[in-house]
C-alpha cells in the first residue's frame, strides 16, 4: 500500500461467506461467477451491467453468465451502469481511513523529533543529536557474568589446534 498504490488483496473470513443463506443455495456456476466478479470488482472497481460485455469480459458464454447472475446479484449493487460490490468497496475506504491515521501519525511524529531536535540545538548545548542526556539509568544488573580476563591470541589458537598432531604447527610456533 505504499507509494499510493491500492491494496494488492482484501481480507476475508471464509466462516463469514459459507454462513450466508445467498451463499449456501447458490449452484456452483453462481459461486464461480461470484468469485470472479469479486476478483473483478476489487481490481477494477466494477464490472459491466450488459451481460454480453460480462461474458466477453469473463472469457465465458453470454448465456452462462445471465443463468447465473441472478444468484450472485444478493452480493453486488448497480452503480451508474456497473457492477459493484459494497462490501469491497468498505473494506477498501477502511484501508485507506486506516492508511491516512498512520501517515498522519508518522508526520505528527516527526514534527515531535525534528521539533526536539531544533530545541536542544538552540539552547546551546554541545550534546550530539540523537545521544542520550540525561543522568544513566542503572539496570538491575544481568544474570549472565562476563570474563574478567581476556585471553591472549596465542592462548586461543593453542586452544583451537591440538598442538600434538601437527609437529609443523610447533615447529612454526617456535620460529614465531
């Protein structure tokens, strides 16, 4: 949904479609069609009312689609000579509703750090942008110790080769 782009899908709860009576009677040429109308309304925003443009539009026979329109029309409205499906249509108005919140929540944020930013570069302090300025905060402590020795490098590579099954290993030690 970013760069202005309409939603690429919509969310449907399946319990949500099979309980409805519509839905449950309709043959499976009306539940095909419903589909593809869906499908069709979500991209496209509506479909023709002529069913001759439909079935050309659908890649099915004009008499398919008529036989079975009547099924599937509980779903949809006609607007201004389309096809429309409400309920997609509301969904969609709600992502955008939902979409203009969260850019509207993200400028009022960055008003809020910018505005912070401007404000403890004009009192004069030498604090970098960004650093903490307050008095540090001490933590309960962790339950993991840490080491309080280092190892040398050495150490660590004597560690890691077993210095007995590579005389060349002892011999380059040596010379080192």
């Amino acid at each position: 949904m970013s760069q202005n782009r309409d939603a690429p899908a919509f969310q449907e709860y399946a319990s949500g479609m099979m309980a409805r009576v519509e839905y449950r009677t309709m043959s499976l040429a009306g539940r095909g069609l419903l589909y593809s109308l869906r499908l069709e309304c979500w991209v496209n925003r509506g479909v023709p009312n002529n069913p001759g443009t439909l079935a050309r539009m659908l890649g099915f026979d004009q008499k398919e689609i008529e036989s079975a329109i009547r099924e599937v029309m509980p779903f949809f409205s006609i607007e201004n000579g389309s096809i429309v499906c409400p309920e997609l249509d509301d969904y969609r108005a709600h992502l955008e509703s939902v979409r203009a919140k969260k850019s509207e929540g993200g400028k009022l944020g960055a008003n809020y750090t910018n505005g912070k930013r401007k404000a403890s570069s004009n009192t004069g302090d030498r604090a970098i942008a960004g650093m903490p300025t307050g008095i540090p905060q001490v933590g309960r402590g962790s339950l993991v110790q840490s080491r309080t020795e280092q190892p040398s490098q050495k150490q660590s590579l004597d560690e890691a080769v077993n210095q007995e099954h590579i005389p060349a290993y002892k011999e380059w030690m040596r010379e080192s």
